[in-house]
C-alpha cells in the first residue's frame, strides 16, 4: 500500500514537471517566435538600409557625373533612409536588446542626419555648375571669336572638362589668363560676359562642390551602419547558442521525464500484475482461486467440477495448529494439482474454500462415470498419502462432489453435502431433487430451533433386554415434538444440529432428563448417546464430570458413542479412561457399519459392542451378516465384551441372534421405544 | 576640336531624360477616408474663426494654389512674404512649403492649421469642435473606427485627400509617354530650350521640381526681394538664405503669381528672371516665348476628386 502510495505520489511528480515541461516549450516557442521575428525584422531593415544607403551614393554619383538627372531619386532615397531608421529606432526590441547595436545605430542616424545636410548643400553646387558646364558648352555657338578668342576659349573648356573629370583642382588655375578674362567681361558681346559669369561661378563652386561630394561619399554613416550589423550579429549569435544550449537542455529534461515514465509504467505494470494474480490466486497454495474459476468456467462449452473436500478438516486445525492445518492444504493441494497435472494438462485445479478444492474440466470429453473415477482416483491418491510434519504424520480422508449443471460450484458443494450425510459413501454426483434437500434442510433447523426454545424436546426410552426377555436397561432416545399428533425422532435432524453446533444442546436436555429418571428410579440402567462433539463439549463435559460421577449414579449409567465419529482418538480415550473410574460403562454404537478397527476399538477399553441395524435387520437371509456378526461376537467374546443387537425385528431375528450368542437385545419385536418408563 | 568637344558635352547633356510622367491612377487610396479628408479640407471649422479653410488658399479654381500673392488667414491675417504654393501633385514634393519643413503632407497640414498666421488652431480646440459634431463623429468612426476624433485622424484624412490630388495627362505626359505629336514644334522646341538652357538641371523628376532644395540667385550679388521662410529658418546655417524648395512646373500656366513671394505676375517674366537670376543669362524673348509654350503643355487634368464641383 505504502509502495503504491509511493508510486502515485511519482505519478503526480510526472504530471506536474510534464506540465511544466509543456509550459516551458510553449512560453520558450513563444518568446524564440517573438525573438526571431523581431529580430529578424531588425536585420531586415538593417539590410535595407544598408542598401539605401549604398543606392544613394551611387544615385549621387551618378548625378554628379550627368548633367541631366531626376533628382527624385536622390530625394526619395533620403526619405526611405529617414522612414528606416524612424522605424528601427522605435524598435523597443532592438533598443532593448540589441544594446551595442542600437548604440552604434544611433551613431549613424547622426551621421545620416549630417550625410542628409551635405547632401542638400551638394545639391547646392551641384546644380549650378551643370547650368554653367551646360552654358559654357553652349556658347561656343553664339560667340563670335577670333583666333586669340578661341584659343583662351578652348583653354578655359579643356581645362573645366578635366577638372570635372579628374576631380583635380590643378586645372583650375589654368585658366587665370586674367588679361582675356577682363576682355571678355567689358564685352558687347551679351554671350561673352554670360561666358564669364558662368565661368566664375563653375571655379568658384566647384572646389565646393568637389569638397561637398567627397565628404558625402566618405561619410561615417557607412562605418556606423557595418558596425551597428557586426553587433548586431554578434549578440544574435550570441543569443542563438544560447537558444541552442537551452533546447538542449529542454530536450534532455524531456527525455528523463520519458525514461521516469516509462520506469513508473513499467512498475505499474509489475504492480498491476500482482493484484492480478492476487486477485485470481490464493495466497496460500498458489493455485487459482473461485473468483478465477467463475471466470474461466464461463470460456468452457460444457464444464464439469469435482469439488474435494478434506474431511473433519477443521478438527486437523484444532489439534495440530493452524500451521500444520496450513502446510497440510498446501500440500493436498499441491498433490491433487500434480495428480490433475499427469492426467490431464486441460484440467484446472482451484481452491475455492478453507478446505475445498474445485476441478474444473471439460465435460465434453469425460462422461459422468468416467469424472466420478477420477475423483475416486484423485482421492485414493491422497488418502493413501501420509502427510508428516515434524513429529505428526497425518492421514486425511476425503470426499468429492460433482456437477455438471450450472451453478456448477454450488450444485457441487450440495452434492458433497450429501456425501457428508451419507457415510458410506464417497463421491457424489449432483441431481435434480438435491435442491429441495436445502428447502428441507432449512425448513427442519428452523423447526428444530424452535423445538428446543419451546421445550418441544423430549427422551423415549426403549428397552434393552437379556436372552430371558427381561428388561435389562433402556436407551434413552431423543424425540422432536412438531405438534400433538406428530412426534419425530432426531435422527432426522442430527445433521442440521452438527452444522450448526447445536447438538450439545440437545444432549444436555437428555442427559437433564436422563439425570432425573436415575434419581426417581433407583434401580434404573439407562443407556444414554453421546458423540464425539459432545465429549470436547467443555458444558457438556462439566455437567457429566459434576452429575454422573456420584457414587449412585455413574454404576448405572452407559454411554454409547458412534463408532464412524471416533475419529477423536485420544481425547475420547483420555474421557472414556476418566469416567470408567467413576463406574460409568461405554458403548460403541452402530458397531460394523463403516470401516470398523478393532485394535482401535480394543485400546478404548469399551464394555458393550451395539451391533450395527442394518447387519441385523436381514441377517436372516444374508450370509455375509451372519459371517460378520459371528466375527464381531467372537471378537467381542474374546475381549471380554458384552454385545447389543439393534433392530431386532422378528421373532427369526431375535432367535437367530441368541443362537449365535449375542447378550442383549433392542428392537420393535421386543419393545417399542416409549415415552416413560413403567417399572 | 571644336565639333570633338561639343559631341562629348553633347553626350553629357542627353544622358537619359530626366521626367518621369504622372501615374494614370492613383493606387493605395483609402476612398472613404478621401472622402472624408475632402469634407474638412472644405471645411472652415479647421480655423480658429471659422472663416478659414484649408481651400480658402488652395483653390481648385486657382488650380490648387491661390490666385493673389498673399492668401489671408484668420482674422485678416497674412502670412507674408509667402505665396501659397499649389496643392496639386504636392504628394509628389519631396519635402512641403517653400523651406522643406515638412516632411508629409499630413505634417504640412498639422504646420499649416497651427500657424497662427494661417488657421490659428490648436489641437484641443480642434478635438473638441470635430467630437461635438454628431456628422463628424459618424463619418470618422465609419473610417477609423473610433469614437474619439483626434487631431491625428484629421490630418491623417486631408493628406489622404490631398493624395488623390493628381493632375494627370498633361501633353507633355503624353508626349513622354510616346505620342510623338502630342507637342507641337513650337512646343518641342521649347522643351529643347527648357533642357539646354539648364532649367532641367533643377526641374526635373516627376513634379518637374521639388526634388532640390537651390539658391534664388545664384548670379546676383544683392538680392533685393524679401527673403521670408527659407531653408535658413530650418537649419539656420548663413549659406542657407534665400534657399528654397525648387517649385513644381506642372500647372504652372495657372498658378501665377510666381516665386516664392508671389512677386511675379507672368509666366514670361518668370522665366526671364529665372534666366537672370540663376543661369546669368538674358534668354532671348523669343526663346522665352517657346519656353512658355512648352510649360504650357504641363497643364494636366483636373483631379477625378474635384470633376463636377
């Protein structure tokens, strides 16, 4: 719990740093988007600008090289240069960031603001020395010249066209020959003195104009503008190894967040796959458990079940411990899956109960007789198996249920219930009219409860006479009164008393009466049944211990105990062994019924055989009766013990049963049993 | 030599030809906020009387400039020495008024509706005129879609008017565009002249001038005319007195009076003066006369804006 606590808590752990991760890559491809964009505008205008400026020089030069130039291009050059730099100025982004840069870039747009001023004086001496160049070529078709004339003329152009040309001031001087330049102006000739004032207006704007031309051409705002584009590429490249170095990282804390998730699923899986087997396993054995069986069942067509059951399993724990009782269901469980194993690998085995296991095959391939086999197989197997731990060696005996009709588990249980019934038999297969035995079964503990609230609960004694018909003693019976007209006897309900740990009542309402005819009649026998329950019956054993003992009382009195429930060896030979000090006479009941040991019975230092009914009943007619109850006597005889023929319902039988050497005799032929006792 | 010297400045001079024709259409025109500029150019609530508009002195009948040497302003006032210059094809001037100290037109429009001289108006009146007017309030939120008028939405819709101000296909366009006859030979030849006398030099480009800004009178020692707003008063470097913007010529034959202080009554002295005063020479009447015809050939059509008012 603690562990998936744990896992959980990681669970959330990877939750919140993936969010964070996302949030991250988002806000991080937000500010990159923002940054490249903004950037790259910057760099953008930067080339821009970068250009504009170079067409500007080059627009410059051009008109100073051309006499006729639309000055619109220089003009507009100027304004788009203007426009620029307004625009990256009032860049927040490149101001912010891009210190360095937005410095030199302030630098430069100084320097343009100065370049834009020369520029427009240029303009200023620019223009008219065209005027006059335009002039000056002009009047050599109006002029009338004479030889000396045209000489200074086309000294004065030579040396105006390689001053224009070669950017040399040199040639300037040249033209000094003050002598003609003075002719000239006091000239009529209205062409010669225009030449003049045009030609004095060329030398003198000209040094301007050139001064003007090579400051524009060499202005810093080129120095400026590289190097606001250097810084500006510096901290770009700055920036992006920054960008790289951090999606770098992103990457790698995404790639553990990955691997941890891939850890936290894999041991999610394991854990996932531990309560499933949890869930489908006992803890135990190993094996699967009902809650599987009732899933797997329903992928069979036509499933059949062999429910086991350890018999008087839960008296196993009681005496050896839990632990025993623990090691003891591993191993039959264990054995029957081996069995199951070497039989049939189809076969699966269950533990659907504390000591229930289920076989669920498939019914198609075994017929009802052929299932029924291999439980007795199953259980053959393991009742001839001896359990040893430690010091304690254990032998168990089981028995099976089988259904192939739904409910399969249930139908099964019910079955083996029936077999719990019924000693003889081992192995039970699931009918119809076994459902109304629950009816039945319900029905009768209701009455019996009732019964024995209502004081409905009373003895009948029947009695027990010698070979002289005389009464010898009398048995105490138990009868349950249902109404005036119907009085049942329990064997009926003995059962249902069993289930639910209610027969020592009953027993202590018969020894209660018993106790008070022994007192009322002081030369009463009374025969009185006791079960193995009732001997580890700590009320029952009291009562026994404090009323019976008395020196009056125990002489007379008899126990009689079922052979098959002798299954408690010591702790009935350790009750037996006190009461028989007291004067208390023990009888085994229904003796030859089962699997009856005499060296068990020897050892329990018994006084009376009750010979089984049903040996009696046809001993008349049936061999193998006579030869066991002639055993049973002979054995008797030769332990010196006494025997009791039950059922003795004849005459034949009675005779029959004296010849051979019984003592007592109990039966309808002799008496019936009744509800008092008439002495 | 002589003839070798006279094809190399013959080279020189006819380089390429240095005027460009006005575009047909206008393109990248906000119509609605044309129209809208349109109605307060028209509009004397702009002046701090109420009396003046901003075509109160450019008029369209005056082909965008104004017919007397000196406009008035509010209250009688007089922004002298200077000449309104003409508001068609301004969109193509390099800089505004005389000295350039505009950069737009929708500067020039802000400069001009503040000078106290001219619309005396100052933003907060102009707001709270604009906001209290319900026709106002609607026609500036259809277009800029704002509840508040403010003085930048004014003038940002009269220079968007005042882009729509084109005088297009005029004969000389025409002529550049490649109809040869669409100058006669007078006309032709006044252009020859317009060019080898050097007027190009300075009128050139798409306007035919406002590209530069020069010197009046580069060839006369003591100017008499009176100086006014020149370059001086924006950089106020000695050099830059009795600098101005080079004027447009297109319109010019409408436009009179001439220079920047409207002295000049006549298209004929303006030319000789510019003769006299900037290329230092007498241009003969006769060539004056084909001069004249040429610029008259830069008289284009009335803007589309303006047809039928």
């Amino acid at each position: 719990m603690k562990k998936l606590k744990n896992l959980s808590f990681k669970i959330y752990f990877l939750i919140i740093m993936g969010l964070i991760a996302i949030g991250v890559i988002i806000s991080f491809s937000f500010y990159a988007k923002k940054y490249y964009f903004n950037s790259y505008s910057i760099m953008y205008n930067l080339n821009r600008l970068e250009n504009a400026e170079n067409r500007l020089n080059y627009n410059l030069l051009y008109s100073s090289l051309f006499l006729y130039y639309n000055n619109d291009k220089i003009s507009k050059k100027i304004n788009r240069i203007r426009a620029l730099i307004e625009e990256l100025e009032s860049n927040e982004f490149f101001k912010s960031h891009y210190k360095d840069a937005y410095k030199d870039f302030l630098n430069y747009k100084k320097a343009f603001e100065r370049k834009e001023d020369l520029i427009f004086e240029f303009m200023r001496y620019n223009l008219p020395i065209k005027n006059s160049l335009i002039y000056l070529a002009n009047s050599l078709k109006f002029m009338k010249l004479d030889s000396t004339n045209i000489k200074y003329v086309m000294n004065v152009l030579s040396s105006i066209f390689l001053s224009k040309n070669t950017g040399d001031l040199v040639f300037l001087k040249e033209i000094g020959d003050l002598k003609e330049l003075e002719k000239f102006k006091n000239s009529p000739d209205e062409y010669k003195k225009a030449f003049i004032r045009n030609l004095m207006i060329y030398i003198k704007y000209y040094p301007l104009y050139r001064k003007y031309l090579y400051e524009i051409i060499n202005s810093s705002t080129y120095i400026n503008l590289k190097s606001a584009f250097k810084k500006f590429k510096t901290t770009l490249n700055r920036d992006l190894e920054l960008f790289k170095i951090l999606s770098y990282i992103l990457i790698i804390f995404i790639i553990t967040l990955i691997g941890l998730l891939i850890l936290v699923v894999l041991r999610l899986d394991e854990k996932i796959r531990d309560v499933y087997f949890l869930l489908e396993h006992d803890s135990l054995t190993g094996l699967k458990n009902r809650y599987k069986l009732n899933k797997d069942i329903k992928k069979i067509d036509t499933p059949a079940v062999i429910l086991f059951n350890i018999d008087k399993f839960k008296n196993i724990n009681d005496y050896f411990g839990s632990k025993i009782g623990d090691k003891l269901l591993n191993d039959v469980g264990n054995n029957l899956k081996n069995f199951f194993k070497n039989f049939d690998t189809s076969i699966e085995l269950y533990r659907v109960g504390a000591d229930d296991f289920a076989a669920v095959l498939d019914g198609k391939k075994y017929k009802d007789n052929e299932l029924e086999k291999i439980a007795k197989k199953a259980i053959d197997m393991l009742e001839g198996e001896e359990f040893k731990y430690n010091k304690t060696t254990l032998n168990i005996n089981l028995s099976a249920g089988i259904s192939t009709k739904e409910p399969y588990l249930e139908n099964a249980d019910m079955a083996l219930k029936q077999v719990k019934k019924d000693i003889k038999e081992k192995i039970k297969f699931f009918k119809k009219n076994l459902n109304n035995d629950i009816e039945k079964n319900i029905k009768k503990s209701k009455e019996i409860k009732e019964a024995i609230e209502s004081n409905r609960i009373i003895p009948y004694y029947q009695p027990i006479f010698d070979k002289d018909k005389n009464i010898y003693k009398y048995e105490v019976l138990c009868r349950v009164i249902i109404n005036e007209s119907n009085i049942k006897s329990i064997y009926e309900y003995l059962d249902i008393l069993k289930e639910n740990k209610m027969y020592h009542k009953i027993t202590q309402i018969i020894l209660k009466y018993s106790l008070e005819k022994l007192k009322e009649f002081k030369d009463l026998n009374l025969s009185i049944n006791l079960s193995v329950e009732d001997v580890l019956n700590r009320d029952v054993v009291n009562f026994i211990k404090k009323e019976f003992t008395k020196k009056d009382i125990a002489n007379r009195v008899t126990f009689e105990i079922l052979e098959s429930e002798v299954e408690n060896y010591e702790a009935l030979k350790e009750f037996i062994k006190k009461m028989k000090k007291y004067g208390i006479k023990f009888a085994i009941d229904d003796f030859g019924s089962g699997y009856s040991n005499f060296s068990r019975v020897l050892k329990l230092d018994i006084d009376y055989l009750k010979i089984d009914g049903s040996l009696i009943k046809n001993i008349v007619e049936d061999k193998d009766s006579q030869l066991i109850v002639k055993t049973i006597i002979s054995f008797a005889k030769s332990s010196n013990k006494k025997t009791v023929a039950e059922f003795v319902h004849s005459k034949e039988v009675f005779e029959m049963t004296k010849a051979m050497g019984v003592d007592y005799f109990q039966g309808y032929y002799l008496s019936e049993p009744k509800p008092n006792i008439n002495l | 030599m002589k003839s070798i010297m006279f094809i190399l400045f013959f080279v020189l001079l006819f380089a390429q030809e240095p005027i460009d024709p006005i575009p047909l259409k206008i393109k990248n025109i906000n119509k609605e906020k044309a129209i809208l500029g349109k109605i307060l150019f028209f509009d004397p609530i702009l002046s701090k009387d109420k009396k003046i508009a901003c075509v109160s002195c450019h008029k369209p009948q005056c082909s965008g400039a104004d017919c007397v040497q000196y406009s008035i302003g509010v209250f009688e006032r007089s922004d002298k020495p200077m000449n309104a210059p003409t508001v068609y094809n301004a969109r193509y001037n390099c800089w505004q008024f005389w000295n350039g100290r505009a950069k737009d037109l929708k500067e020039q429009a802000m400069m001009a509706n503040h000078d106290p001289e001219e619309m005396d108006m100052d933003k907060k009146t102009l707001e709270k005129r604009l906001n209290s007017s319900l026709k106002y309030k609607s026609l500036f939120k259809r277009v800029y879609n704002k509840d508040y008028i403010t003085d930048d939405m004014v003038y940002d819709a009269i220079a968007e008017f005042e882009k729509t101000l084109i005088t297009p296909n005029c004969k000389f366009d025409r002529y550049l565009r490649g109809d040869k006859n669409a100058l006669s030979e007078k006309e032709k030849r006044g252009y020859f002249l317009f060019k080898s006398y050097g007027c190009i030099t300075c009128h050139n480009g798409i306007n035919i001038g406002g590209n530069s800004f020069q010197k009046l009178g580069v060839f006369i020692k003591d100017i008499k005319i009176p100086r006014g707003l020149d370059r001086y008063e924006v950089t106020k470097r000695k050099e830059d007195k009795y600098v101005y913007k080079v004027p447009t010529l297109r319109n010019i034959a409408l436009t009179a009076p001439y220079f920047h202080n409207g002295s000049v009554k006549s298209l004929k002295k303006a030319i000789y003066l510019m003769g006299k005063y900037n290329l230092g020479i007498d241009i003969p009447k006769e060539d004056i006369n084909y001069i004249e015809a040429f610029l008259k050939t830069l008289t284009g059509e009335i803007p589309e804006i303006l047809r039928g008012k």
